[in-house]
C-alpha cells in the first residue's frame, strides 16, 4: 500500500469517528463523559488538521477552491434568518 492511500484511509477513519463523537455528545447526558468525549474530539480534530496539512504539502490532497465571500454570505445568511 502507498503512503498516499495510508494517510487518506486514516483521514477517511479520523473523519468517520468525528461524524460519531459529534452523535455521542450530542446525546450524552452525563456531563463527565460529555467533557472527556469531548476531549477526544478536539484532540482528533487536531490530529486530523496536522495529517490534512501534511497530505496536502505532499500533494496527497487537493482542496476545493477557497469560497468567494459571496458565498460565504449566502450560506451565513442561510443559516442565520
């Protein structure tokens, strides 16, 4: 296997437990485990943000064009009205 398809399978798998962090808390009621899961949680979005950079300076990852700041305000005003 390729260092390319390792590096997008964890970022796939680093992607895949964030979506279920995001469920669990969400759902958790103790506040104990809520703050530990939530831990967790930022600690993997760190992570996944570091191997993200690192994919993307190795030309593993291409990233969509940045947004025009008219369609930065189409989704804002979408999701605040």
């Amino acid at each position: 296997m390729q260092e390319k398809d390792m590096v997008n399978d964890v970022l796939s798998m680093i992607n895949s437990s964030l979506t279920g962090y995001a469920n669990v808390i969400a759902q958790c009621s103790d506040q104990g485990l809520r703050q530990t899961i939530q831990q967790i949680r930022n600690a993997d979005e760190q992570f996944q943000y570091q191997l993200f950079k690192a994919a993307e300076q190795k030309g593993y990852y291409q990233p969509a064009d940045p947004a025009t700041p008219q369609e930065i305000q189409e989704i804002k005003s979408i999701f605040t009205s």
